[in-house]
C-alpha cells in the first residue's frame, strides 16, 4: 500500500486544453520550473494550435500568454494528444474539460453536462499509476467529487497489478478572461477543497511557489464546489441590476455612469462589476446560474430558484432591448441597411465569443433585413460564421435582405452606412479618427455606443445622432 506520507510532485497532467487548461499550465509551468506539465486534449487541431511555431495561431488569445508560451513550451510545458502515456506519468492530473449545459435529457437547458468530465476519470481510473492527486479544475455541480470517487473505485486499470490510489480535490479557477494571466499571477484567492490532508499540502506547496499563503483558502468539498457557482452569479446579478438601471436612467435624464460612481464609491457595496454593457456573456456566468438554478429546484427551493433564475431573464431582455431600439432608431426599419458592427467577443482581449451579446444582437439585425458589416481584432470570420449559423456574403453590395461581412477597414465599411454599433470595448475603438468616420456616413445616421468608448470630443462638430448605454438626457 502507498504510505500516507506527502506526496512529492514532479510531474503534472492536464487533461483539456481550452481557455482554462491551456492558460492556467502555462502559467504553473512559468512558475514551476522543476515540474514537468503536460497538457492533453483529444482534438488534434487544438494540439496542432498549441504547438504552432506561429505564434499568433493559439487557440486562446489572452495578453502575455503567447510569451509564456514561446518560453516554456518543450522545456517544462507540453502539449499533447497521448492521453494514455501523459496520464500513467502524473502525480498529480487536473481535469480542465468543459461543462456545458444539458441540451437534452433531465435537467436540460439548465444542469451541467458532465459527459468529458466522466471520460476522463474513466481514462484516469483505466491509466493512472501509484497515488495520483486529482483535481477538479472545471466548474462543476456540488457533489461531482462524489461522483469522481465513485467512478475510480469502480473502474480498474488496464494493469491488474498496479498498486493504485487516488485523493480527489477541488481548485476552481477564478479568472477573467482578457485578463487571466494577471489573474493567474496575481490571484486574489486560491482555493482548495478536500479531505486528504497530505494532498492539499501537495498542492499548497506548488501554489506557494508564486501565491502568499495567506491568499491560499481551505475548504471542505462541497464548498469549493459551490464556491465558484456562487461567485459567478453575484458577478452576474451586479451586472444585470447595473443593465436595469441604464434603461431607467434612459428615460429619466439620469446618467448611468453618475450612478455607478456614486453607488460605487460606498464601500458596502465596492465599485467593480457595475459598468453597464449589452449583457453579460461568456462560458461561465450563463452556464452556472442556470447550474444554481438547477440545484435549487432539485433540493425544493423553488423561491431560490426563481430569484437567480430572474436574473438571466433580465440579462436576455438588456439585448433585445438594445436590438429594439436600433431598429426603432433608424426609422423601424433596418431592411438593406448598411450597419458597422465593432466588436465581436463578448469582452475586450480575448477570442471567446461564447454567450456574446454580439451574436444574438446580429441575429435580431440580420432577420430584420440589415447588411451588418463585422469586425474584431482577435475573432475569426469562420467562428463568426459558426456563431452566426449564417454564411458569409461575399459581396459587400449585396442586395439580399439579411447577410453579414467581415471587414478588415473599418473606415472603409462605415462609407454610406446607416449606423455603426459598438459592442465590445476594445482599445483599438477609443483610437479611431472617428470624425473622419463620421462624415463620410449615409445621413441620417447614427452611433449606437453600448459599451461607453467614444469620448465627448469624439461627439463634437459632426452631424450623427449618438445613443450612449445608460445616458439619459434632460426630458
């Protein structure tokens, strides 16, 4: 049997290699230089991505990530799609796979799909050699560390005579995207849940390598679970009620920035995460407030349920709303009309278009007869096409009702436009010559600002109707 003494750590598997895999082992390899960590994925085109010589090709665009990579990457930083070798070497294995909402079956369209999260204990349980330390790096469901045990207890190895045992932890990421990097650096905590003593010391002298201990939180299980479930949906409930009162103050003549800095300044309630936008998106907030939601209504708390549950809804209605009013804007109708769209991402750096609020606003524009010319530093025309569930047109003077294109010049497309509509806050917005853009617009025209990146001097002299998220007017 092994000992229960502390377990030494020298080499690392990662099994997924997406926006939390790849980004977060890059970062651990940065930081520790004498463990090998290997990163594994089944899909050979993000394998392929990974090692590319051309940098600007990875799969995930984050700022400072592709430094790291060039540095560590075939040193002590590996990617790779032998799953089978990468797991029998570790010590330790995170399992960073996604964790998608139920499209089907019993709790659809609001539990946690844990498909790739049982195939890879599955392949640990067939694999793993000695004791191996794993841990849920994933968002997952409360009691999904139950599970993992079940299945490794349940599952032997390929080798009937290897001597084998595990201890299960919970590490949820906290990042940002546009920001992981700083995030992983720089955490603001770490949190590891468990019950294996000797396992998350094993992990806290890793962490302790780069992050004080004090900033290092140690929790049962079930709370680290829960945990991050948890953050994200107050991240989001901040959100949506700060996207509540952008409309009010619409209408009112208040102006929503006033009120943010106002409110924001109590420190009761701390100023971040109450800049108003088009809606929330991403992989996480979406997904685990319906995961909560989920969890709610099974354990029979319905009122909890519908109180979480409300804030997607408002969430869907900041959208459509923005959606509405560009239509009612331009006269109720965008049938033919040449509209710029800045930004597709659903935040500044970083390609993650998942959840966007651009993808469902394009949606309304494009079935309402709008020609929507695209365009985004980092997201590509073919994950746009994907998002979209729409070809792209291949001629800029279509005269088909509903088509879209992605446009490298912006000055280019805003010729005779009828709207330019700013939907992610990139840098690169705040820099253009916007009263050049301006004047050469079709007139009436307008700008539809819904993240707050024109300056007042950008405003001056020029002959375009501007609407600014949250800005009332005196009424």
């Amino acid at each position: 049997m092994v000992s229960k003494e502390k377990y030494v750590v020298k080499k690392i598997c990662c099994i997924g290699a997406g926006y939390v895999g790849g980004p977060s082992m890059a970062v651990m390899a940065e930081k520790c230089l004498d463990i090998n960590i290997t990163v594994v994925d089944i899909s050979e085109e993000r394998i392929k991505r990974w090692n590319d010589k051309n940098i600007d090709n990875l799969p995930v665009y984050e700022p400072e990530l592709a430094e790291i990579i060039l540095q560590r990457r075939n040193k002590n930083l590996f990617f790779t799609t032998n799953i089978k070798d990468s797991i029998k070497e570790a010590d330790m294995i995170f399992i960073s796979v996604n964790t998608p909402t139920k499209l089907e079956g019993f709790g659809a369209g609001f539990a946690s799909d844990l498909t790739w999260v049982e195939s890879s204990v599955r392949e640990i349980a067939k694999y793993a050699n000695g004791h191996t330390i794993i841990i849920e790096k994933s968002t997952v469901p409360v009691k999904t560390a139950k599970i993992i045990k079940t299945l490794l207890n349940s599952n032997k190895s390929e080798d009937s005579n290897c001597e084998r045992t595990f201890s299960v932890l919970s590490s949820p990421e906290f990042l940002a995207e546009g920001s992981a990097i700083k995030d992983l650096r720089f955490p603001d905590r770490i949190l590891i849940g468990g019950d294996d003593l000797d396992g998350i010391e094993s992990l806290k002298i890793l962490y302790k390598k780069w992050i004080p201990e004090e900033k290092i939180l140690v929790t049962n299980l079930w709370s680290s679970e829960l945990s991050k479930l948890v953050a994200n949906a107050f991240l989001a409930q901040r959100i949506s009620s700060i996207n509540s009162i952008s409309a009010l103050c619409e209408v009112t003549g208040a102006k929503v920035n006033e009120i943010s800095n106002s409110i924001g300044t109590d420190n009761r309630i701390g100023s971040k995460f109450l800049k108003p936008g088009p809606a929330f998106g991403g992989s996480c907030f979406q997904k685990d407030l319906l995961n909560l939601v989920y969890l709610c209504r099974y354990y029979g708390l319905e009122e909890v349920a519908n109180y979480w549950e409300n804030i997607i809804t408002l969430n869907n209605w900041q959208r459509k709303r923005i959606s509405k009013l560009i239509v009612e804007k331009l006269f109720n109708t965008v049938s033919l009309k040449k509209i710029v769209i800045l930004g597709f991402s659903y935040k500044p750096n970083t390609n993650d278009t998942r959840e966007s609020a651009a993808i469902y606003i394009c949606q309304d524009l494009i079935s309402n007869g709008a020609k929507l010319l695209i365009h985004d530093p980092q997201v590509s025309p073919i994950q746009i096409e994907e998002d979209l569930g729409i070809r792209q047109s291949n001629n800029i003077h279509d005269e088909r009702k509903g088509s879209w294109m992605f446009i490298e010049d912006i000055k280019n497309a805003a010729n005779q436009s009828d709207a330019i509509v700013i939907l992610t806050e990139w840098e690169f917005y705040r820099q253009l010559d916007w009263r050049s853009i301006t004047n050469i617009m079709r007139k009436p025209s307008w700008i539809f600002d819904s993240r707050s990146v024109l300056k007042p001097e950008d405003k001056k002299n020029t002959q375009v109707n501007y609407w600014e998220i949250g800005q009332g007017y005196d009424i």
